[in-house]
C-alpha cells in the first residue's frame, strides 16, 4: 500500500524558514518523479514543484510564486522527499502535501501538513 | 501556463440521479506519446484529494464503475451515472502536461 507522510509543519513567522519531510513506502521511491503541492484555507490546490528521479535526471522545477525561495531534494537511501522552505510569506500559509501527480504510482497524496506564516 | 476552466462551480444534484462536470483547458492535454495528461481528483470535507480519474479516462483503483471521464483535446467530461452521498465534495480537475501543471477552480458536488 502506497503511504505518503508528510511532517515538519509549523507556526513561522514572515522571513523566517521551514523544512518539511515526507516519508515514502509501499511503492519503488527511487523511480518516482516526487511534487509538492499546496492548499491554501479554503482554495483549490496549487502546484508547488516537482523533483525527478535521479535516473532521470534529479532535476526540479518549481511555480512562479516560489521559485528562488523554496528548494525540493530528496533521500532515496531513506525514501524521504524535503521541502526547504526560506523568506517565508504570508501567503504561503496553506497545508502542503507529498504527491505523486505526476509518473508512476500516479495520484497519490499524503495527509498533508499544515504551515501557518504569521508574526 | 496552461489554464484550467470548469463548469458548474456548483452542483446539487438528487440520489440516483446522473451528474457531470466540464473542464476545459487552454491548449490540448494530448501528449506526442498519445497519452492525454488530464486528471479528475475528488476532495473530500478534511480529506487530501484523491484520484478518479487518470489520464483522461482510466478509473483509478477502487473507484466505482458509476464514474467515467471523456473528452480530448481541450474539452473534458467527468460523469457520475448515479450519484450516491458519498460522492459529495470537491472535484478538480488537473493537467500534468506540461509545468507548472494546474488546476481547475473545483465543483462543489453536494446532495439535494
């Protein structure tokens, strides 16, 4: 069974930083193109960004809203993909989940982790 | 980027009856592979989204066979041929064609 978890939420103030953790099973982590994708209180999801495997290239891409700011990578050793979150903003307050959108095992999502950026 | 559009943004509809919810996008979802990159995704109330749809048409495991996706191109079709209680929330629909990939604003599908 694909489990997708994802940790590291927290209350931060704007400027400040956050690293999230996603922990993989049920599925082969190292073949798998690995997102990141947001949801803001009661919005729709949005895109955050994509790191490929590395037989693919291990290359990332990100939205326009975070690019420069936000940093995803990966462990495969340990099935753990990371968001590096840094000069945080009000407006990246959202829930932010692990997701294989794209590629294979396609459509699956943590429970998500909530960040609040707030002074 | 490419836009995601959906109709209606709400939608009530009775037990048992059909339901279905249009997406269009601003450039065609067709790969050169042949493959369509459209998903439908339903959010539940507290719940993470979760597949119904993957490219274009297949039914994602589990999923009731009351559900199907159609279309191609840049017009896009979700229907429910019987819509039970627990297909109430949101559904989205979502392209990962090309990046960023989007999605659709979301239809609120509740029970009359």
């Amino acid at each position: 069974e694909v489990q997708l978890v994802e940790s590291g939420g927290d209350l931060v103030k704007p400027g400040g930083s956050l690293r999230l953790s996603c922990a993989a099973s049920g599925f082969i982590f190292s073949n798998a193109w690995m997102s990141w994708v947001r949801q803001a209180p009661g919005k729709g999801p949005e895109w955050v960004g994509r790191i490929k495997s590395k037989s693919d290239g291990g290359t990332t891409d990100y939205g326009a809203p975070v690019k420069g700011r936000f940093s995803i990578s990966r462990d495969d050793s340990k099935n753990a993909l990371y968001l590096q979150m840094n000069s945080l903003k009000s407006e990246d307050t959202a829930v932010y989940y692990c997701s294989t959108v794209i590629g294979k095992p396609r459509g699956y999502w943590g429970q998500g982790t909530l960040v609040t950026v707030s002074s | 980027d490419i836009v995601m559009t959906q109709s209606p943004l709400s939608l009530p509809v009775n037990p048992g009856e059909p339901a279905s919810i249009s997406c269009r996008s601003s450039q065609s979802l067709l790969h050169s592979n042949g493959y369509t990159y459209l998903d439908w995704y339903l959010q539940k109330t507290g719940q993470s989204p979760q597949i119904v749809i993957s490219l274009g048409f297949n039914r994602a495991s589990g999923v009731p066979d009351r559900f199907s996706g159609s279309g191609s191109g840049t017009d896009f079709t979700l229907k429910i041929s019987r819509v039970e209680a627990e297909d109430v929330g949101v559904y989205y629909c979502m392209q990962a064609l090309q990046i960023p990939i989007t999605f659709g604003q979301g239809t609120r599908l509740e029970i009359k």
